[in-house]
C-alpha cells in the first residue's frame, strides 16, 4: 500500500531529475557557444596564418629561383666573354702564361659566379626539404651539372696555358669548351625555369584551396552564428520578453502571473521568483487592503469622536467667550459707578482730590484690564481685532513704566525708561502697550537676578520701534528659532509660554516685526550677565 503511494512520488522525482540533466545551466551554453565561435574563430586564424606562411615560403623559393635563373645569365654573358677574350688572344699568337694573364680577369668572375650558385643550390637543397626527396634530387642534379661546368672551364684553362700547344690546338680546345658548356648551362637553366613555373602553379593550386577552405569555415561560421541565435539567444531573448511584460504586469499591480517552470536554468530560476513574488504581492495586497478597510473603519470612528469632540469644545469655547463677556459687563458696570463717583469726589475739594484722583486712576487701570482680558479671550479665538491708528511709541513706553513700574520695585528690579522724541507709528495701542507690557513681565520673571531692565525706543532710517533689554542669564542659541512657538520652552527651563507667539501674532498682524537677541552686544548690555534683547519695529509713519 505504501510502495504504491510513493511509487507516482517516484516518478515525479525522476522526471524532474531528468528535466535537470537535460537542462544545462544557460550559462554553460553561453559558454559552450562562446567557445565553439571561439574555436571557428582560431580554426580560421590559424588556417590563413598556416595558409600564408606556405604562400610565402613558396613565393621566397619561387624568388630564389628567379635569383639562381639571373645567376646562370650572368654566367652565361661571362663565359661568352671568356671565349672573345681567348679567341682573341689566340688570333694575337699569345700563348702560355701570357694567354692566361689575359684570361685571369675573366676568369675570376667566372669563379665568383660559380661560387654564389654553390651557395645558392646549397641553401635550395635545405629550403626544397618540406616539398620532398624529388625537388631535393633535383637541386642535386643542378650541383652535379654545375660541378661539371666548373671542371669543364678549369680543364679548358688549363689546356689553354700550356706551353707546347699551337694555335690550332688552343682554338680546338676553345671550340670543344664552347660546344660541351652551353648544353650544360641551358640544362640548368631550363631546370630552373621547370621548377619555378611548378613552384608558381603550387602557390596558385594552395591560393585555390585557401579560398575554399575560408568559404568553407565562413559558410560553417554563419551556420553555427545562425545556430547560435535561433537555437539559444533567440529563445532566451523571448523567455526575458516573457519575464518582462510579467514584470510590467506586477507594476500594474496584476499579480494574476503564472510563468512556466519548465526548465532549470537561470532564467528559469526567474520564472519561479518571478511567480513566488507575485504570490507574495498578491497576499501581501489582500492583507494590506482588510489593514486599509480596517484603518478607514478606524479612521471613521475616530472622526466621529472628533466631530463630537470639537463640537463639545466649540461649546465650551463659547460657553468662555460668553462668561469672558459676562465677568466684563458685571465688572465695568461697577467700575463705571467708581469712575462717576472718583470724578464726583474730585469735584469736593482740594482736600479729598488727591485720594479720589488715586482712585480713578486705579478704576481706570482696572479697565483695561478687563479691556485686556476681552482682548486676549477674542485672540485665543481666532477673532483678533485691532484698532490700528497713529500712536506716540513715546507715550506707549511711559504707559508701560507706569503699569509695570510697582512690579519692578517689588522684585527688587530698577525699570530704566530711556527718553526720546516723539515716534509716530500706525499700531493698536492697547495690543502694543499689553505686549511690552508681558516682555517687561517676561523679564521680571526670568532675569530677575540681573536686577535691571531698560525699556528703550527705536528710532532707525525708516523704522521705529521698542526694546526691552534685560541683564539676565540670556536664552541658548539652539532654543531662539523656537521661542515664538506656542506652548514652546526650553531645555533650559527659560521660556514664554504663550506670550511670545501671542506678541509675535500682534506685532506681524500690525505689518511690524519682532525679534529676539541673546546674547547682548557688550556696547548695548546694561550689565555683566549675557542678557536678552527683544526688539519690535514697524515702518515709520510721518504724521
């Protein structure tokens, strides 16, 4: 039972492992290709080179030949002369030594002459090796035959320097020389001329096979290059086709691929990652899509509870606004009454005017207190309203000296108050007032130690201004960029809360600027310590 189920289990392996022998990697028949042009390629080389080395050879015998053939005419034209020269001497009855001091020169060059064509049947011999004993046997007949030509001429100037021989003898010698050189000497160069014309004819039967032989390897080359390309690279080409609109495919985010894995190479090797990865996208998309699902439902109760929470929010923000506006008009109903009655009392006598001046002062402080209360509950609500007009940044500094200056003298604290000119400016004079007004407190709380505060005005080539300059420990650099944020306070415990970005959102709803600078500039610090520097300016306005 059990040999039954694994039998089909069997086969499959089987099959697969045969799948994997037939297929070899792609790489080993790139390889294998690669060397097969690799070896028609130096089969190629290798045939013109052998090809030509045996044209040249053939072409330096064929030239030797030519060399040897002009050798045996120079030997011809000397012989010649050695003949008219020895008629001639014959003719003058010269005879014995004095014929053969005539001949001599002659006879020198003939021997040179003899002597070079030695040389060159000698080196023939070794040169004819490769074309076989017949061409060798040849050139040592050529030796042969030019031995005897030399022992014919040395005989016959022999027998011309004798001294017992008449002139009909010497002629007859002449003309016996004469009648036995000239077969010999046209022998050898008709055998020159024979073996020439069969070196020139084998140079041109190897041109032949040459020639056939590079049609031959070119036709085999094409085959194998047209092979090459329809039987592996063209395939290969159209299975990474294949594997390329199945990538465009996944970037559409169609995961519907199904590759075949059908054989086990490289590319193969892709087809199965190429189709596990899509599995994978295709699970992974599934799973990422019940997350958005859920996260949308998440996002939608969580905007629910939102809508209701600002709506609650809304609600106690008006509920604010409207006990801000209530605690107002139960408050100034009262001050208004103390107002009246401070004026009234003014009114008495000289005696009760400095009491009830004081108190309407005081009422009249407290004013705008609540005027800063009603002011600062409309910003916090996005409803900042500002009664921009022409003010006095002069007056506004010494409104601010009198409010503060009792908070000063408190904490131990001198307020300097630096005099100036008149600095007309376009601004709300509540907003700025209030927001010097918290610098200076800001000041009060945070550099208290320094034990000084100046309150200077600006006045600069087209702008105006105020500075609140403090002698205390400074603020760090990395925290400055950051001071003007709500709710912002640094590392080193030393910041403004919401006083900052509330007086920066003044002073730029106003078209001014405002800026922070620590430290100090020891020509503009008031004491030893870093101190802090914050500066508003706004354009200057011409009354």
């Amino acid at each position: 039972m059990i040999s039954e189920q694994i039998r089909p289990l069997r086969r499959r392996i089987g099959r697969r492992g045969m799948l994997r022998r037939r297929n070899f990697s792609l790489k080993a028949r790139l390889g294998a290709g690669g060397a097969l042009l690799t070896a028609g390629t130096i089969l190629t080389v290798a045939t013109l080179y052998f090809g030509m080395t045996a044209v040249g050879d053939r072409l330096e015998m064929a030239l030797n030949a030519e060399t040897r053939i002009s050798r045996y005419s120079n030997l011809s034209t000397q012989v010649s002369t050695f003949l008219v020269v020895s008629t001639e001497a014959i003719q003058a009855e010269l005879t014995g030594p004095d014929l053969g001091d005539r001949i001599a020169p002659v006879v020198r060059d003939i021997a040179q002459t003899f002597g070079l064509l030695r040389a060159d049947l000698e080196k023939a011999v070794i040169q004819v090796e490769a074309l076989g004993l017949d061409a060798q046997s040849r050139f040592g007949t050529q030796s042969l035959g030019l031995a005897r030509m030399q022992a014919l001429l040395e005989s016959t100037i022999v027998g011309l320097s004798g001294r017992d021989a008449d002139k009909d003898q010497l002629r007859a010698r002449i003309n016996g020389f004469a009648s036995s050189f000239d077969p010999l000497l046209n022998q050898a160069v008709n055998a020159e001329l024979l073996f020439r014309n069969d070196i020139l004819a084998g140079v041109e039967r190897l041109r032949h096979r040459l020639s056939l032989v590079a049609v031959l390897i070119g036709a085999l080359s094409v085959c194998i290059a047209l092979a090459f390309y329809f039987g592996l690279v063209r395939p290969q080409f159209l299975r990474l086709d294949r594997l390329r609109d199945a990538a465009r495919q996944i970037g559409h985010e169609n995961y519907a691929v199904a590759l075949p894995e059908t054989r086990d190479d490289e590319i193969g090797h892709l087809y199965a990652e190429t189709n596990r990865m899509a599995q994978a996208l295709s699970q992974r998309e599934a799973t990422v899509r019940a997350d958005r699902d859920a996260l949308n439902e998440t996002i939608l109760q969580r905007t629910a509870e939102l809508r209701a929470a600002n709506a609650e929010l809304a609600r106690t923000d008006e509920n604010r606004r409207r006990f801000f506006a209530d605690i107002g008009h139960e408050l100034r109903t009262p001050l208004t009454v103390i107002l009246m009655e401070a004026q009234i009392g003014v009114k008495q006598g000289p005696e009760a005017d400095p009491a009830f001046t004081r108190i309407g002062e005081r009422a009249e402080r407290l004013n705008r207190r609540i005027d800063d209360l009603l002011r600062v509950a409309r910003s916090e609500s996005g409803e900042l309203a500002l009664d921009v007009q022409q003010v006095d940044l002069s007056v506004i500094l010494t409104q601010v000296q009198e409010e503060v200056g009792a908070e000063c003298d408190s904490a131990g604290m001198m307020l300097e108050l630096v005099p100036g000119p008149a600095l007309p400016a376009m601004a709300d004079a509540n907003w700025l007032r209030q927001v010097t007004v918290g610098l200076v407190r800001n000041a009060i709380r945070h550099a208290r130690e320094g034990g000084a505060i100046r309150l200077e005005p600006i006045a600069e080539p087209g702008v105006v201004g105020i500075t609140v300059l403090d002698n205390g420990p400074g603020v760090p650099e990395a925290e400055q960029d950051h001071l003007f944020d709500r709710f912002v306070r640094g590392a080193s415990s030393v910041g403004f809360g919401i006083g900052l970005a509330l007086a920066r959102w003044v002073v730029e709803a106003q078209e001014g600027q405002i800026a922070l600078q620590s430290p100090v500039a020891r020509a503009e610090a008031i004491g030893a310590a870093t101190g802090t520097k914050v500066s508003i300016r706004f354009p200057r306005r011409e009354a």
